[in-house]
C-alpha cells in the first residue's frame, strides 16, 4: 500500500539524516534495524498469505433489495477452513446500467476468517437497477502493507435493487377492470354461462334438465368467461435515476394492488412490447427485463381498445385510444 510505503520511507529517511548529524553507534544500529524490519515482515508473513493465497476467498452478496437498503458483502475461504490474514485488499466494481452509474469500492481486512465477515456498503444501492459486482483479483499484503502476493478472485454477483412501493390513488376504471363481454370457456365449469340447444359430443353434465322440461328439447350450458377492457400500465421513464425510482415506486405499488384484487393487466416496456402480469412475480419478472434491457426483437401485441394508465414521477394520468 502506497501509504504505508511513504510512511515507511519518511522515517526511514528521519532516521538517516538522525545518524548523520548524531554520528554515535546507537544510530547506525537503528538506521540498520529499520532496514531489516520490511525484510522481517515479509519473513513472518509470507506462510500466511501464500496459504491465504492457495486458499482463496470468495465474496456473495444477498440476491436482492429495496432500494435505499445498505449491501452486505460476504467473505468466506473457498476451502471453508480459518484463514489467516496479514492484510487482504479487495477492488471491487460496482456498475449500475440502468441508472448509468458505475463505482469502485476499497476496503482492506486483517485477521482471521473462521466465520462469515459481512462488509456493509450502499454503493449505487440508492436507485433502481441490476447492480453488477466483477472483481479480477484481490492483493495479500505482509503485516507492514509493503510486500503483497495478486491473487485470483472469482467475483462476479448482480444484485437486483428494486423500488419501495409508493401508494398512489388509482382511478375506479383501473380498480374495477368492468367486464365488456364474454367468451366461451375451453373446458370445465364458470358461474357464468348461456343456454342453447344440444348438440352431438356435448356432455350430459352441461344440460339444464328444468329447462330443458319446460322446452321438451335438450338445453345445454355452455360455460363462459368474462371479457375485461384490456388494461396497460406504461411508464414514464426519463434519465434522472431519482425520477425513475419515484415512477417505479408508484408502479410496484399500482401493480401489486392490481395482483390482489386478481385484475390481469400488461406493462409496456420501452420498445412497445407488452408484458402480461398476472401476479406479483410477474412484476419482479418485469422489471428484472428493465434493467438487464432485454427487449427489442419481440412483435409488439396489439389489444382491442385498451385502457391505458401512464404513470411518471410527477403526474398521474388515464388516457384511451
């Protein structure tokens, strides 16, 4: 480390220009001394951090979190025995491409590792996105941070940060999702169905027998399904990562309301192509695309008359086409 390096040479330095000027045997044998203490160092060290070395250490992080939550880096030895550190240097990567931003995060560790060492940090957790974490190699130092060994560090970790839901008032065409129409169910039984007469193949479970007496013909139900107003939510995105983290609020929130009172629905992604949400993993789903920007080839899905609800950082509105 360049710090203690400097530290060591200005007093290395003090010390000779001590000897020059206090020219007494006390002097050399210090000036002496201090020139044997790295050689020392690197002599006590060197078994632990080319064990450290052939050992290796891995890193892993928790696989998701809201946005704002602090990021807890494990480190652990890959072989799960204690490990002994002089001084381990970590660099660290940190890239967040749907809020562009990208850091690099320092951190140094003495000691040792018999039980799981948690680093805490909130590098570019404070916006949404996939926060990507890459690592090549970390640096073994002695005990005076002079000497080090470069070893291999197999880091690679995405975490997905996803926003806090913001509440918001839906509008009652939203929350209701009214039924315009029916269509016929494939198989199995519906509280709602229509009458007609019998035909070869129908199943004798499906006729209406009062009816059918009153009529003296065989009179079927025919199972159907209700036909909702197709409902799609888009998003209003812009380039500031603030702005995008107070659409996305009111969106998880928006979405996850919708989920509970059972109202299918589809999200646009920024190429135009919709994605049906039938749940609340499908919203995780969603956005998960978002920030790895996995669109673009897909045909866009056209609807019959949807009602459209475009939500942005600042204003909330419902328009049809």
């Amino acid at each position: 480390m360049l710090k203690n390096i400097s530290v060591y040479l200005a007093v290395l330095a003090s010390v000779f220009v001590f000897s020059i000027f206090y020219y007494e045997w006390f002097s050399w044998y210090l000036l002496i001394l201090l020139l044997c203490v790295p050689l020392l160092s690197l002599i006590l060290s060197l078994p632990f951090m080319v064990y450290t070395c052939v050992t290796g250490v891995s890193i892993s992080a928790q696989d998701e979190l809201a946005a704002g939550e602090l990021l807890c880096l494990r480190i652990v030895p890959n072989k799960g025995r204690k490990l002994f550190c002089p001084f381990i240097k970590f660099n660290l990567s940190f890239v967040n491409r749907f809020a562009t931003q990208k850091r690099t995060v320092k951190f140094l560790y003495s000691g040792s590792i018999d039980n799981p060492i948690f680093v805490k940090t909130d590098a570019l957790t404070h916006n949404c996105g996939m926060v990507e974490i890459n690592a090549k190699y970390c640096k073994i130092y002695d005990f005076l941070g002079i000497f080090f060994i470069p070893a291999k560090l197999c880091c690679h970790i995405e975490v997905v940060v996803n926003p806090q839901p913001q509440v918001v008032n839906l509008p009652v065409d939203v929350v209701e999702n009214k039924v315009i129409s029916y269509k016929k169910k494939p198989n199995g039984y519906a509280d709602e169905y229509e009458l007609r007469n019998y035909q070869k193949g129908d199943s004798l479970k499906n006729i209406h027998w009062k009816i059918s007496a009153r009529h003296n013909d065989l009179i079927v139900k025919e199972p159907s399904v209700p036909v909702c107003r197709p409902l799609v939510l888009t998003l209003a995105l812009t380039q500031n990562p603030k702005e995008n983290n107070t659409t996305l609020s009111k969106y998880m929130y928006s979405a996850y309301s919708l989920c509970e009172k059972n109202v299918e629905f589809y999200t646009a992604l920024p190429n135009g192509e919709l994605c049906e949400i039938n749940a609340k993993n499908d919203v995780k789903s969603f956005l998960l695309r978002l920030y790895k920007n996995e669109y673009g080839s897909k045909v866009v899905q056209a609807l019959d008359n949807p009602l459209i609800y475009n939500i942005a950082h600042n204003t909330e509105a419902v328009s049809t086409q």
